[in-house]
C-alpha cells in the first residue's frame, strides 16, 4: 500500500530542518504519540553530511486474546532507520520490525522524508510503501497501519512546528 503524506509549514526550510536535525526531537515529540508505550532514540549522528538516526517504538496496543499464543508484546515494536541527506533535504527510511528474523519478509515498509521551500515557508513530503504480506489480515491491517503511520507523522510535525519557532 503506498501513502503520502504532506505538511506545510509557514517556516523557512532551515528552520524546519534544524528540528528534523535537533536531539532533542524525540523527547518533545513522545509525549504527543499517546497510541505509543515506548518511543526512544537509539541513535543519532552525523557524518560528511548525512545525517543517521534510529528511533525504537512500541505500540499501545492491547493483544486481542485469540492472538495471545502468537502475538508478544515485543511484536508490538519497530526500529525506524533514517539517513538524511543535508545537501538534497531528502531522507530515506526503513521500518525493521521486532519479529523473527524468518517473519520479517512479511512485513516491509520503506519511504523518502522530503523537505522543499515553498515560498517564505517550506513543506516536508512523506512517501511511503508499507506491505503486510499475510493475505487473511492485509486488507484490513494495512490501512489501519498507514493511519497510525500518519498520526504518528502528524504529532511530529506539530513538534517540528513547536522546535522550530522556539525563541
């Protein structure tokens, strides 16, 4: 299932991508990701102008009893990869979910995190595809997914507004 996602902001692109860039993003953002029990910074770097984060989630999400015996709690989990290129505003992202290594060929979901000026502001495109490969639940998960995906992005962009006009 492909997605977009677009906000606009009435802030300059520098100022936008100086709160994509700030550290402290993660902890001003997760108070606002309340379907979230954990959201953490695994790591956050810079190198000749790429800059790499990795960000751990996991989903508030009750376990219906049915799936019990299959479903873990750590299932619920995700480490989100991204490298943002400074000179293309352009970042290129990969979900890695906390399964079984042999179960992750049936989730996949990958997307660019793109920042463009747009007059005296600026607006930031996410393009994504997400697949659940698991024909009797696809359907119905995937599209509940890519909502919670887009609350998710939602909240940061309300905290990218927030950092950037920090004075």
């Amino acid at each position: 299932m492909q997605f977009e996602i677009v906000h606009e902001f009435d802030i300059p692109l520098d100022a936008i991508e100086l709160a994509v860039l700030s550290p402290s993003l993660i902890e001003r953002l997760a108070p606002r990701l309340t379907n979230m029990e954990t959201v953490e910074q695994v790591s956050h770097s810079m190198t000749n102008g790429i800059f790499e984060r990795v960000w751990t989630y996991r989903a508030n999400v009750k376990i219906p009893g049915f799936a019990k015996a299959y479903v873990t709690p750590d299932m619920l989990g995700w480490d989100e990869h991204s490298f943002y290129d400074l000179k293309k505003h352009t970042a290129q992202w990969t979900i890695v979910p906390h399964v079984k290594p042999a179960w992750r060929k049936f989730f996949t979901s990958t997307g660019t995190y793109t920042l463009v000026a747009k007059g005296e502001g600026s607006a930031r495109v996410i393009e994504g595809n997400l697949a659940l490969d698991v024909p009797v639940v696809r359907k119905v998960a995937e599209p509940m997914i890519v909502n919670e995906v887009k609350k998710t992005f939602e909240a940061e962009a309300a905290t990218l507004r927030d950092l950037a006009t920090l004075v």
